[in-house]
C-alpha cells in the first residue's frame, strides 16, 4: 500500500525538479557549468574532475541542448553546437577514449559565442 503512494510522489518530485531545471537560460547554465577557473568544465576538460562533477556538466549540457531558441542568432548552428557538447560529455560520463578531447573542442567558447551571446 505505501509503495502506491510513495512511488508516484517521488516521480511527480522529480518531473517538477526536472521541468524546473530545464527551465533555466543559457546564461544561468553556462555560468553554473563554466565559470572561472574552478568551473565544472575546467575540472572535466582537465581531468579533474569527480564522478559527481561529471553528471551535473553532463545534466547542464542536456538543458542547454534543450534550449529552443538560442539568446542571438542560428537556431540550426546552435543545436549542433549544444548537441555536440551534450554529446561529448556524455562520452566523458562513459569513459569513451578520446571524449576529454571530443569535450574540449565542443566547448570553444569564441565558437559558440562569437554567433550566439548577445552583446552588452
């Protein structure tokens, strides 16, 4: 009997943590995942970082892919772009060879930036 009820709360839980995670901006994800010189990508990329540190870029990278519209320009160049660093941090999550490599490069900020952050 308490199974019928505690497993749909703990579902419904999530689903609002969840839609409320991917509710945020790109800015606020990016800052969260990239941030300075201690930044989550910083640790991954370096081979830094923890087991833990690796799924919270891998679950940041997903929003991001996620995001519809991109804050400034190509809605196409964008999902390639977000799509290929989900992708490459997934691979780190995975422990593929090379994806360190994959992450890096898929994480060029000036790539992304020059075409999608808006100007001050």
């Amino acid at each position: 009997m308490v199974y019928r009820a505690v497993v749909p709360a703990v579902l419904a839980v999530g689903l609002l943590l969840g839609a409320a995670f991917q509710a945020k901006s790109a800015k606020e994800i990016m800052t969260a995942a990239n941030k300075g010189d201690d930044s989550l990508f910083k640790k991954v990329s370096g081979g830094k970082g923890t087991e833990d540190d690796i799924k919270k870029l891998v679950e940041y990278y997903d929003a991001l892919a996620a995001i519809a519209k991109p804050p400034m320009g190509d809605e196409a160049g964008w999902k390639t772009k977000t799509a290929a660093l989900a992708a490459a941090a997934h691979e780190v999550a995975e422990k593929k060879a090379g994806a360190v490599e994959k992450l890096t490069k898929a994480g060029d900020c000036k790539a992304c930036h020059s075409v999608h952050k808006p100007k001050k």
